[in-house]
C-alpha cells in the first residue's frame, strides 16, 4: 500500500511475486554518470540480495541438523558441511538410525 504498512503478519501469510505480477511494460533506466565510489567497481548492490537469501536458506538447514543432533543428546550440534545439502548429506549430518522408523 502507498503508506508503506505491512499487510501481512507473518511469513505463512507472504505471497511470493509471480510472473504474472508483472507487469506487462516494464521500463527501467538506469541514471548514467552516477558512479558508486563505495562498492565494487561501482556496483549498485545488484548481486548481493540473492546470495543473502541463499545463505540464510544454508544457515537454517545447519540450525535444523543441530536441533536434530541436540534432541538425540549429541555433544556436539554443529552440522558442519559444505554446500548444497542434500538429502544423503543431511541424513548422514543427522546421524537418523533408520531402525527405528515404524509403520503405523
């Protein structure tokens, strides 16, 4: 909304922006000689929003195998790993003993 409140409560709430929110001319300037002196060859912070997001979505998968850890009263929570997780990767960090999985 034009006076910049927040519309939604929580993060359950948020839609993400789709394609079709789009709209369907878009025209975008950039302003010419306006260097950025503070960054980067001039870079206007173009780059850096996706990899905060990618590293927070890496932050909350290592804080997710630690809880595991912590609940199977490991010593050590720290998850540790390199990028990308994967499914084989976060069982092993896991330490699940598949033995005790049950069918009800």
């Amino acid at each position: 909304p034009a006076t910049g409140r927040a519309v939604t409560n929580n993060t359950w709430e948020y839609k993400v922006p789709y394609s079709r929110d789009i709209p369907v001319d878009l025209r975008v300037t950039l302003l010419k000689d306006r260097p950025n002196e503070n960054f980067s060859l001039g870079s206007k912070v173009v780059g850096e929003p996706p990899l905060i997001l990618a590293e927070a979505a890496l932050l909350a998968l290592q804080n997710c195998i630690g809880e595991v850890r912590r609940q199977q009263n490991y010593e050590s929570t720290y998850a540790g790993g390199d990028a990308p997780f994967t499914v084989e990767k976060i069982t092993l960090a896991c330490d699940i003993d598949t033995s005790k999985f049950t069918v009800v």
